[in-house]
C-alpha cells in the first residue's frame, strides 16, 4: 500500500491536499457569514502562491544554503508584501453583514481607516498571522522533504558500502574455499585414490552451487545444509580416519540464510581437526528450533601444523559478514583452548 502511495505524481498529492484546505476554509466562512465572499478564490490563490514562493525559492536557496538573516529579512518583506495585497486591493472577506437563517441584520458600518497599512496594525495581524501559518507551515514541509530525502540518500550510501563490503568478503571467500577443496582433491590424487573421481563430482556439485546461488541475498537453508554435506562428503573421501566424524542435523529446513554463512568454521575444524597420524576428531551440530539456528563445531587441536599468514582468513571474514547481515540477531561464542576448538553460534534465520 505505501509502494502504491510513492507512485502518485507529487503534483497530485498537492493538487488534493490544497482542495481539501479549501473545501474546509469555504466552509468555515459560510458558516460563520453565511455565504461566501466574491475574492474568496482570489485571497487563496494569493496564499498557496506564498507558500510556493517560500517552498520551492526561499527555502531552497537561502534557508537551506545557511544563508539565515537574509532568509528572514526576505520572508518577512514578502509577509508585508502579500498583506498589502489583502488588505489594500481586496476588501475584507468579513465586511459582509451576516445572514443566518435569512434574518435580516441592519447594515455594518464600514471599518474605520486608521491610516496606512503599515500602521493599521488591527487590519495587518489576522492576514499577518495567516501568512505565518503559511510560510511555518511551507518551511517545516519543505525541511523535512529536505531531511527525508538526505536520510535516504545516506542509508543508500551506506548500503551501497555494505553490498560493496559483502562482496569483496564472498570474492575472498570462494578462492579460499577453493584452495583448501583442491588441497583435499591433491591429497586423494597424491595417493592414487579410486575416490579422486567421486572427488571431482562432489567438487564440481559445491562450485556450481557457489556460482548460481550465492550471488543471491538469501538462498534456502535447505541448499545451504545440502552444500555442507557436500563438503563434509569431499572431506569424508581423503581422511584416513573419519570414524570421528559426525554430522547432525534436526529442525525445520524452511527457512532463508545468507549464502556460505558457516562453511567458513567447518573448513577451519577440518584443517585443525586431523592430528598427523590421519585421524580425524569433528563434530557438527545444526538445530533449527522455530527461526532459531543452533550451530556447533568442535574439532580437536593438534599442533603439528604450524599457522601462517593467511591463517584465520575464512574466520574473520564470516565474523565481518556476520556483523553486517545479522546485527543483533546473532550470537557467538569461540573456545580456543589447548586440545580443542569450539564454535556456538545462534543466528535468528528469515522465512522464506
């Protein structure tokens, strides 16, 4: 409904908004004289002309250029200005003797002249106050279009700096994925494996998955959690040992994540999580509880491999991206200790 609001031409929403104020004035003069005055259409086309002057020239190029004394001085000669014209060329709408219900009322005297209008003070003030509710009410419309309008412009800059961030954290994500895959691929090779083939499949299966669908916002958790096993599967192929290995998965699957959201921590438990003898300790556990996401990795340490500069990459990037998709709707919690590694994270998932 709102969408369907924003698509209305502005010069519709003014044109409306104008009749209603002028339905509701008419109104109110008939109501209280009895009928309604020859210039009424005159006096209020003088009006609404006020309040374009000030919303679309004065406000624009002096109140909001900081250009403030010569803003007031000017508002207030054009006040002087269309007072004059109200009072001086057209006759005061309220001169009219009142009619109610066709009685018959003797006739007013005409209002007494004071002198010039600058000094008729009594016949200045009800136009003047007129003129000042129109020119506040100008203003304040016109400087909040002007906050609006910059607010916008600075939340889609902002996104805009977040999508760029969102991508160069995926561009560095998928090499890294990548490397560490061809690393496992290597090692079946190296070993004349007849499961380098399956390998293969299971690889091509992940990259095409990460060229169609993670360039998208949100993919379904269903393809997501297909795409861990997958990769669970390719690992599963190279180990010596993977009696130690386990995947749990329970919960409600229809449900939206961002695309290779937890990959990054399963690959970490893997490279850290076979000790030099080949045997594999990694236990995986993702419990989706109504919109809530359970994640759990644990993978015991060993030393035998020494941490080199790109160490950690894949962890601080999903942290970042963390940050910016989900903010304060995810919490994690990492175990460094001596023999293990542990990752809980729970993360508040979109319908799809």
């Amino acid at each position: 409904m709102l969408n369907n609001f924003k698509k209305i031409p502005p010069i519709v929403i003014h044109v409306l908004l104008w009749t209603f104020f002028l339905i509701i004035s008419a109104s109110q003069i008939y109501y209280r004289i009895g009928s309604i005055p020859q210039d009424f259409i005159v006096r209020s086309l003088t009006l609404i002309l006020a309040f374009y002057l000030n919303f679309n020239l004065l406000v624009p190029y002096l109140l909001l250029n900081k250009k403030i004394p010569l803003y007031f001085l000017v508002l207030l000669a054009f006040s002087f200005f269309f007072s004059f014209i109200l009072h001086e060329f057209l006759p005061r709408p309220f001169d009219t003797p009142p009619n109610f219900n066709g009685g018959n009322f003797p006739k007013l005297p005409p209002p007494e002249n004071h002198g010039p209008l600058f000094l008729n003070f009594r016949g200045f003030f009800p136009s003047g106050g007129l003129l000042l509710l129109i020119f506040t009410l100008s203003t304040s419309i016109k400087l909040g279009l002007e906050w609006f309008k910059s607010e916008n412009k600075r939340v889609a800059i902002e996104s805009e700096k977040v999508n760029s961030e969102l991508s160069f954290l995926k561009a560095q994500l998928n090499p890294h994925f990548l490397f560490n895959s061809l690393n496992s691929i290597y090692s079946l090779a190296h070993k004349q494996s007849k499961d380098t083939t399956n390998a293969i499949v299971i690889l091509s299966d992940l990259m095409r998955y990460m060229i169609y669908e993670t360039n998208k916002d949100l993919v379904p958790l269903e393809k997501e959690i297909e795409y861990i096993k997958n990769y669970v599967s390719l690992q599963l192929l190279r180990l010596k040992d993977s009696s130690n290995v386990k995947l749990n998965i329970h919960g409600n699957l229809k449900f939206s994540i961002e695309p290779l959201l937890l990959i990054s921590f399963i690959e970490n438990a893997f490279k850290y999580g076979t000790d030099f003898t080949g045997k594999t300790n990694v236990n995986i556990k993702i419990t989706i509880d109504e919109e809530l996401l359970t994640f759990n990795v644990f993978n015991s340490v060993t030393h035998q491999q020494p941490k080199t500069k790109d160490s950690g990459v894949g962890l601080e990037n999903i942290k970042n991206r963390l940050k910016l998709l989900y903010p304060n709707q995810h919490n994690i919690n990492i175990k460094n200790e001596k023999n293990s590694y542990e990752v809980n994270l729970t993360l508040k998932l979109k319908t799809l």
